[in-house]
C-alpha cells in the first residue's frame, strides 16, 4: 500500500502521524511511505531521519494526499484538505466528528474511509488511542501546577517536595483515572502529599495497592471536596464521565474557601471542566485568576510536548495502521474488532451512530 503523512497544519499543532520508527516498519513490509517535507520537524524528526529509513519526501501536502492510498495523520482535516482527500482514500488520524457538522459533511462527499483514532475501542470499553493522550496530560498538570505554585506567577509561593523541616505541598487529585493516577504518580514521585478522589471503589482500591503510602484515597463527595480544598495547594481535575459534560465538583462558591494562590490544573476543560469556574485557555495563555485562585484549563495539554506525545501516540497508532496496511480496511476491520470500532464514515455513509445522534440527522445506517 502507499501510505501518506502529510505536515499537520492546524493552528499549534506540532505532532506527526508516523515517526520514523514507523516508517521503518512499513518499508519492511513493503509499503511506500510518503512523507510531506517538514512534517516531522515539530517534534524533532527531519527529512533525512525518514530519509534514512526508506521514506520518500514530497514537497507539498497535495501531492502527499494524491499519491497516497492511506492518510495517516495526528489531527481532523481541515477545510485546505478536504478537497485533497479521494474517494476510497483510507483517513486514519483524530476526527471528533460530533463537533462538526462542516467536517463530518465533507467527509461524505469525499467517499474516503474515515477511521477515528477517538473511537477505536476494546471490549472492555477502553479507548486504547486515547489513553496515552491522558497519560501526557496527567504526568504534565503536576509539572506546571508545580509552577503555577510560584509566587511570581501567583502562585501560593509552595514547593511540591517541602525541604528538610518544611512540610511538603499537598496536592488533591479528582478522578483516578488515567490523568488522575498519572498525576498522583507525578506529585508522590515529587514528595508532595496527594489525595486522590473518586467515585468508583475499584479505581480506588487499585491506587490504594499501587502507591506509596503519602498517596490517600477519600471518597468522592461534595462534603470531603469541600474539607480538601481549604487544605491542598494544587488541585488536579481528571473526571470524566463516558460522552457528558463533566461534573462541576468544584463550585464558584468553594474558591472563596481555598488559600489565595491555590493552583487548579482542570485537565478536563475538554468536556467542559470539573470547575464551574473554568474556561478553556491556550498555551500561549495558559492562566487566570478567579478569587485569588490560579486556573490552568489548557484544552490540549500534550501539544507542548509533541515530542513525547507524537512518540506516545504512534507507539499506539502504528500497529493498527500496519494492520490496514497489510491487509486493507476490510479484512482488517474484520478480523479486528477493536479496530472495527474507528471506523465512522465509509464511502459516503455514516456508520457511528453516535454522528447521526449528534446532528439529530435521520438514521440511514445499514
Ligand atoms: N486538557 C487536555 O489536554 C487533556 C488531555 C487528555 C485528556 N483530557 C481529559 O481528561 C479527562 C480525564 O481523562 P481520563 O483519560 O483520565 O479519563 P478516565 O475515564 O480514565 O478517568 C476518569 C475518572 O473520573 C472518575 N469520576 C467520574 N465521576 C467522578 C466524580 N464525581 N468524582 C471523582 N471522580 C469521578 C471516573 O470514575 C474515572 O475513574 C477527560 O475529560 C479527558 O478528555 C484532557
């Protein structure tokens, strides 16, 4: 097969479909790979590194997208690309199609195969190309609530790991998912005392073995958030709820309750925030203060670290990508149900019901 990784061109967005690692892989089983010129440099791969091992450079995203029998690439296409893309064309990257009806339409009218990377899914109901994302964003809300903590950022001016005679910072851990245990991790490994919270006994039990014991659980309920709050100096947001907004466990009412400069990293800004107080900020922009408290609601954490997160991801991408590579998307999504799951749009129709719920389009679905 040809396969294609075009340069991503969304605002901001430095991650690359395929590492060189990858295109390694798929030259040993004798595919072609074209890579756009410059695609890999955000995250620190250049031409002559794909070069090296078998990859053939294009200069511009149009003739990557015409030679090439399969896209693969980090974000949704974007309206300079949706004319690129051919009918039978596999598109394997994000798409999150529920929040657009533009893209989702352009699609269509495309006749490519779309399959999400959001929605490829184990029978146990995880989301195997979505999970290391969190675990980027979990791992990186302990470095910058560490410092956001700071006092010439307005912060309460605490270090994480105290010092010999200075008691260590404590940090307040909602959700003991992937970001909340990544977090938890993060902040321990720092010497911070962490508290973690949770509605779910067996997320709770398992923290409870793995960790060490400066690591506690607690309950999740408003009346143990509201004791915690007045006593942690970084409270991490990782809660999720499968598809809805996220819960709002920390009201307006309760920053008044917390220290001036207490720190809040709401990792879940992207389902809305589990903070009534948070907004979706940028990179660029990161913070603001409500109340004396410091909000840190970045919408895509892993973006600043596209190194570590294009690795991450193409540890995971890759193995399905040489699946449809190998045996095209029929037979792959056939013999591969996990894989089966990514599948959203092909040839034209609609096949993940939960697109059609979203527009409240009438079902046309086989
Ligand atoms: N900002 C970013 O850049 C970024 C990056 C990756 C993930 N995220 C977001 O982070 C959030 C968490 O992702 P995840 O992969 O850890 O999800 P997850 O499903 O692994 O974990 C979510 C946890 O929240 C718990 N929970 C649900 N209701 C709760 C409540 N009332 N109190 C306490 N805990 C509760 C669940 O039991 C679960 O353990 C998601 O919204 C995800 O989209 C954001």
């Amino acid at each position: 097969m040809v396969v294609g990784v075009p340069k991503e061109i969304k605002n901001n967005e430095s991650r690359v479909g395929m590492t060189p690692a990858g295109v390694f892989e798929m030259v040993k089983h004798n595919h072609t790979v074209y890579v756009q010129s410059g695609a890999g440099v955000g995250s620190g791969f250049f031409d002559k590194d794909y070069q090296k091992v078998g990859a053939q450079i294009l200069d511009t995203m149009a003739e990557v997208y015409a030679k090439s029998d399969m896209i693969v690439k980090v974000k949704e296409p974007i309206r300079e690309e949706y004319n690129l893309i051919k009918e039978g064309q596999i598109v394997f990257t994000y798409f999150h199609f529920a929040s657009s009806e533009t893209l989702t339409q352009a699609m269509i009218d495309s006749k490519a195969i779309c399959i999400a990377y959001e929605t490829v899914e184990n029978e146990d109901g995880s989301l195997p190309l979505l999970t290391p994302m969190s675990e980027v964003a979990g791992r990186m809300a302990i470095q910058q609530g560490a410092k956001y903590l700071e006092k010439p950022v307005k912060g309460k001016g605490v270090l994480l790991g105290g010092v010999p005679g200075v008691s260590p910072g404590r940090v307040l851990v909602l959700g003991a998912g992937t970001v909340g245990v990544q977090a938890a991790k993060m902040a321990a490994g720092l010497g911070a005392h962490v508290t973690i919270m949770d509605v779910n006994m067996k997320k709770l039990r398992y923290v409870n073995d793995i960790m060490p014991n400066h690591v506690v659980t607690e309950f999740s309920n408003e009346l143990n958030i509201r004791k915690h709050i007045k006593s942690h100096d970084l409270i991490i947001g990782g809660v999720l709820l499968k598809g809805a907004k996220a819960p709002n466990l920390i009201t307006r009412d309760m920053l008044k309750e917390m220290h001036p400069g207490t720190v809040i990293v709401d990792v879940a800004v992207d389902q809305g925030g589990c903070v009534e107080t948070t907004k979706p900020t940028t990179h660029e922009d990161p913070t603001y203060i409500i109340d004396d408290v410091v909000h840190y609601c970045v919408a895509n954490m892993p973006g600043a670290v596209p190194y570590t997160s294009t690795v991450a991801l193409t540890n995971v991408t890759l193995p399905y990508a040489l699946k449809l590579a190998n045996m095209g998307w029929r037979s792959a999504c056939n013999l591969d149900k996990t894989l089966a799951k990514g599948l959203n749009i092909v040839e034209g129709e609609v096949v993940y019901k939960e697109i059609v719920e979203a527009f409240k389009w009438e079902p046309v679905l086989a």
